[in-house]
C-alpha cells in the first residue's frame, strides 16, 4: 500500500467522521438529543447506520465528543493566557467576556442540549459534569487574577468573586438575555462586563 493511497484512507475517514459529528450536532439541537436516532444521523452523514457506531460510537459517543469539543476548545487557554498579561480589571473582565460571548455563539447548541440532556442521562451527566469543571476552573482563574491586580472590593475572597463571577458568565447570563429577553450578543456581553465590575467593587 503506497503512501498516497494510506493518507487518502485517512483523509476519507477523517471527512466521514466530521461529517457524522457534524449530522449529530445539527439533529440534536433541532430536534433533541432523544428524539434523534442513529438511523436520522446515519442519513444526513449519507452513511450505514453501522458506521455512525463505528467511526462515531453512537448517540452517546457522538454527544460526548460535542461536550468535548465545546468544552476543551482552544480559546479558553488562550483567553487565561492574554488575561494574565492584563492589568486592569475592565480589560480583563472584558477579554473574559469576549470569550464567553464567543463560545455561547459557537458553542451554545451543544451547551443546550447537553443542559436538557443531563437530567435524563447518566452519561451525559457525567460529561456535563467535567465540562462545567473545566468551566469552572477557568472563572475562578479569572477571579484569582483579579484578585491580583485589585479588582476586588478587600471583603471579596477569591471564592466570593468566583461565585459572582459565575452568575454573570456561567451559563445563565446570555442564555437569558439573548435567548429569553431578544438582547443582542454584543448588548448583552457589555451589560454583563458593567454589572460584574460593579458588583465586584461592592462589599459582599
């Protein structure tokens, strides 16, 4: 087997499990995770159902790399990164709210449905679980730096800022402005920046 011919296999796969992930995504936020078979993601791929199986590792597999994908994606290192060059605590409030706008509107599907899915599902519990970790993690670090650099009022711990911070930019925030209330992302990330900024100027 010649070379060419090996990496035009691995082009093909890769191609038929983007394609598979992709179907799944689309299905599971139009019509929800439970409702969507393996059967509707084989025929929008164009593929045997036994390949969404295969390549994708089924429903369940499929939802756990969308989790994965949201929750690993590379612009949260990379938003810790700049904010830790950052030293005023506006510019670093709004580099984090930057991003958060960013994944809501590239990640916010999946958010969704992994959300509505939870409940009803011990696999996918578990995924959101780590996912919101990782979520987590990355807000308390942003609370961590504003700590450093005075952000907080002095009766603000870190833990405190962590909480306050995660009612702005944890889930809740956009999902209710932009999808509840109609706001745009753009009013709603600049709300939530004046609002959190306040808040952490205030004593608790």
């Amino acid at each position: 087997m010649t070379s060419s011919t090996t990496s035009r296999r691995a082009e093909y796969a890769e191609a038929t499990r983007a394609a598979i992930v992709d179907a799944a995504r689309e299905l599971f936020a139009r019509q929800g995770y439970f409702a969507t078979t393996v059967e509707d993601i084989a025929r929008a791929a164009r593929v045997a159902p036994a390949t969404v199986y295969a390549v994708g590792g089924g429903k369940q597999g499929l939802i756990g790399t969308l989790v994965e994908l949201w929750s690993q994606a590379p612009i949260v290192a990379e938003t810790r990164s700049r904010g830790a060059e950052l030293t005023d605590p506006e510019e670093i409030l709004r580099n984090a709210a930057a991003t958060v706008r960013s994944m809501r509107e590239e990640y916010g599907d999946i958010m969704r449905v992994a959300l509505a899915t939870a409940p009803h599902h011990t696999a996918v519990a578990e995924g959101l679980r780590v996912a919101t970790g990782r979520y987590r993690d990355a807000v308390a670090a942003l609370a961590g730096r504003l700590h450093e650099v005075g952000g907080l009022h002095p009766g603000f711990t870190v833990e405190q800022a962590t909480d306050v911070l995660w009612f702005y930019f944890g889930y809740a925030g956009f999902f209710t402005l932009v999808d509840d209330n109609g706001w745009t992302f753009e009013r709603a990330e600049h709300w939530l920046v004046r609002q959190a900024a306040a808040t952490l100027r205030t004593a608790p």
